[in-house]
C-alpha cells in the first residue's frame, strides 16, 4: 500500500513538472511573440535601409514586410491614440487617425506603382523617415570610415611586400 502512495507521489511530481514546463515553454513563446509585435511596430516605420539592417543583424525578426504591414496596423491604433493623449480633443485623434489610414494607403500603393511584388513592399511612414535619415547617416559615415580603414590595412601590406622584394643592390657595384 505504502509503495503504491509512492509511486502515485512520484507520478503527480513528474506531471506537476511537465506541466510548469510546459507553461514556461508557452510563456516563452507569449513573450517572443509580443517582443516581436512591439519591434515589428517600431521598426516597421523606418527606411527600407534600416529594415534590412535590423533583419541582417536579428534575423529571426521575420521579413520586412512584415514589420512594414504591422507597423501600418498599428500606427492606425498609435497616431489617433497619442494625438488625443496629448490634446484631450477627440477632433485631432479623428484626424490622426484618417491621417494613418491614407498614410498607411499611400505607402502600399507606393511600391506597388513602381511594379514591385507584394512580398517586397518597404516604405517608411514620414516619422519614420524622419528619424531614419540621421540613423542612415551615421550608419554611412561608420561604413566608409570601416572600409577606409580596411583600404589602409591593405595598402599598408602591399608597401611592406613590395619592400620586402625589392632586389638588393649593393654600394658601389650599382648596374
């Protein structure tokens, strides 16, 4: 009887620990998704740029449609939201929110004019592009300054190896 109590003891501990960590794997994945919500909306609205660089460097952040399309989406939620948040007039929050649905219109059919395929639609919203072009600048200032540095590296090396071969000609026996 003892040994039966036992190896119920031990059974309900064994489904008592599937069950926390099923929880926590469940958790995990709640909280992947709403981080990726929260990136998708921000970075969504900067410059195609910005986009890709974010993928390349994260590149379990999905594509940048994605964040493009969700990014819209919520910027409809956001702009009508934060007007009103800050004027308290329900007047400005209506016209934020037209604002964001035409904003939203505007930067699909944008990309869709110039015959690009659904799946590759990028275009950032105006605050968008806003704060990207000091981002974008920065980034560019820092590539040119990476690249000039690894131009001078090599330079660097071709002079050492062009010195390191130079036949020798000794004093006075010059031809």
């Amino acid at each position: 009887m003892t040994n039966t109590i036992k190896q119920m003891g031990k059974e309900v501990r064994k489904d008592i620990c599937r069950l926390v960590q099923k929880t926590e794997e469940k958790t995990k994945e709640i909280g992947r998704g709403l981080s990726k919500l929260v990136v998708y909306s921000l970075a969504g609205n900067l410059s195609e740029k910005l986009q890709k660089r974010i993928r390349e460097r994260f590149y379990s952040y999905g594509s940048e449609n994605c964040m493009t399309r969700t990014s819209r989406i919520t910027n409809m939620i956001t702009y009508p939201l934060a007007t009103y948040c800050l004027t308290q007039n329900s007047q400005y929050a209506f016209f934020a929110e037209v604002y964001a649905a035409t904003e939203g219109i505007a930067r699909f059919l944008d990309k869709l004019e110039e015959g690009e395929k659904f799946e590759s639609i990028v275009v950032a919203s105006i605050p968008g592009k806003l704060i990207s072009i000091p981002i974008e600048y920065g980034l560019n200032i820092y590539e040119r300054a990476k690249q000039n540095q690894k131009d001078q590296k090599n330079i660097e090396v071709v002079e050492e190896t062009e010195h390191k071969f130079k036949p020798f000609r000794g004093h006075g026996g010059e031809r």
